[in-house]
C-alpha cells in the first residue's frame, strides 16, 4: 500500500510538471486573466470542453491556439457563420469516378484541438453538427460513425447574444460544455504587455510543443485516478439538488452536470497537485460548470440577477464538507 501510494504521488507530480510547462509556454503568447487560463487547462486535462463567452477581440481565438501549440495537437479552426453547412463540419459523402462509389470526405471536426469561433453566428442545424463529436468523440454521416482522433478537444467561443448576427444555442447544445469561461478587458499593463509582445511578431507562431498526445492521453487517464470521497459525492449532489430547486432557476443541474463537475473537481485537484479532491476544489471550478448551463426564471430576469450570481447564491447555502479523507 505505501509503495502504490508513493507511486501515485509520483505521478501527480509528472502531471503537475506537465500542467506548468504548459501554462507557462502559453503565457508567452497569452496575456491575460491567470484564472481563466487555469479553468481551461482543467478543461484540456480532463477533456471537459470549453465554452468562452465574450467580446471579439480579447484574446479568446490566441489562447486556443497557443494551447494548441504547446501540447503538440493537431489544430484546426472553423470559423462558424450563417452560411456554414453541417456537413462542412462532420464531412460528407461525394461520388468518386474513378470507384464508382461514394466516399467519405472527413469535415474540418476531425482533428485533435478544434477551435469553434464564434460558434452561435451559425444556424441551429449546424450548431447540432457538434453534438455527437461532443459527447461520442464521432460523427455519423450517411448511417456510418466515424471516431474522432484521440486525445480529441474543443473549445467554442460566442459572442453576446446582443451582437447583430447571433444565434441563441440551445441548451442540449450548453450542457454539453463542461466549462465557460470570460476574460473581459484586460489591465493597463497586461495590455502593455500585449503591445510589446505584438510590436514585432506574432508571439504564438514561436511558441513550441512542450508535451505531445501521449501525454494528455496519460495525463487524462491520471485524472480518473483522483480520489474523491464519499462526502465530495455528497457534497455534489447537494449542489445539484439545490440547483433543481432555486426559485430563481427554469432549468437546473443536469445528471451530466453532476458528472461534469465531479471530474472538473478532479481536474482541480490534479492541478494543484493532488491527487485527492477537497471541498475548495468544488467550490473553485463549480462556477465555470454551472453558470452557462442554468435557465434562469423570468423572475430571475426581472430582479435583474445573472445566472454568476445564483450560482452564488446555490453555493454559499450549503456547507463545505469537513473530515473528507
């Protein structure tokens, strides 16, 4: 038992090394809000995928791709608007002359990091073209599925619902982000710093893999490892339940929701190099889970709270558990 223990502990730290190194080669290019960087690499590690929600133009498409840089993926963007159809993203069968046949013509979705920009300039019908990828790692076309490359990671990013040419995205489509996340506008001299990184280059296009895919396949298959107890369950389904039952929520907490939030925790944990999850873990990242899959009341709206803001509330009303082990 203390030798597996030991190893455990040696692992966590490989994957705790593994998460710096990242981080600290995005940070290169990206300048920004360090908590928001740290929400996505538990996306990343976990497989969680990500929804970021904010104004053109703050640095949202630069942080994907130099995460992609870094961890050695193979990249690809789509760039998501009106006239964007769902086989352009899933791929298509097209007649082939010379096998008289049709053929499978794999779409932009089959790589390893997809970057969906500004994913709810496009039609509901071509939104749904994640779903499967999403939740299956495949996409099926003409009655086939076809599995995604492995390790397989998304992140979206949408622009306020107020902007001209914007589509709501329905919420199956929310609750299959494990996490969101805002970096708003950043500090004077975070913004002076942009402009010295900007000044003579592009800072991404220098940036190097400092992982590979074998790496986050590992590093994913260390977070399944993370123990929770039995109280950390507890305290999930708490939250969940008190979700459901809100005054100020139409649509509370999903079973998925639940699932999402227990391996966010994990990923929380793995972070900060643990190989356990403690209650601060789940209070940390239950935000980034919750805040842009709960459907608030009219009465919410007419009070004038955000759904931030209701998470809030959900979770200061229940006790962070104590003696977990």
């Amino acid at each position: 038992m203390i030798i597996l223990k030991a190893m455990q502990n040696t692992e966590t730290a490989s994957v705790h090394r593994m998460i710096a190194s990242v981080r600290d080669e995005v940070r290169k290019a990206f300048v920004g809000s360090p908590s928001a960087l740290d929400t996505i690499l538990v996306g990343f590690i976990t497989g969680l995928h990500v929804l970021i929600e904010d104004i053109p133009g703050v640095g949202k498409t630069t942080l994907a791709r130099s995460l992609a840089r870094a961890s050695g993926l193979d990249f690809a963007r789509i760039q998501f608007s009106p006239d964007l159809l769902p086989g352009d993203v899933t791929g298509m069968s097209v007649w082939a002359q010379d096998r008289h046949d049709f053929v499978f013509k794999p779409g932009a979705i089959m790589h390893q990091f997809i970057l969906a920009d500004e994913l709810n300039r496009a039609s509901a019908r071509t939104q749904s073209a994640l779903l499967e990828s999403m939740q299956e790692q495949s996409v099926s076309v003409d009655g086939t599925t076809y599995p995604l490359p492995q390790p397989f990671f998304l992140i979206a990013t949408q622009n306020p619902l107020q902007f001209a040419g914007t589509f709501r995205l329905p919420e199956g489509q929310l609750d299959r982000f494990g996490l969101s996340v805002s970096f708003g506008y950043p500090s004077a001299d975070d913004e002076s710093r942009i402009l010295e990184l900007m000044e003579h280059e592009y800072p991404v296009d220098k940036l190097q893999a400092v992982i590979d895919a074998d790496a986050v396949v590992s590093a994913r298959a260390m977070t399944l490892a993370v123990r929770v107890d039995a109280k950390i369950r507890q305290f999930l389904i708490a939250i969940a339940d008190r979700s459901r039952k809100n005054p100020h929520v139409r649509l509370g907490m999903s079973p998925r929701a639940t699932g999402h939030l227990l391996r966010a925790s994990q990923g929380v944990a793995l972070v900060n190099g643990r190989g356990y999850v403690i209650p601060e873990d789940v209070a940390s990242i239950a935000p980034a889970v919750l805040r842009h899959r709960l459907i608030l009341s009219p009465e919410a709206r007419m009070e004038e709270k955000s759904s931030a803001r209701v998470v809030d509330e959900i979770l200061s009303a229940i006790p962070l558990p104590t003696g977990v082990a």
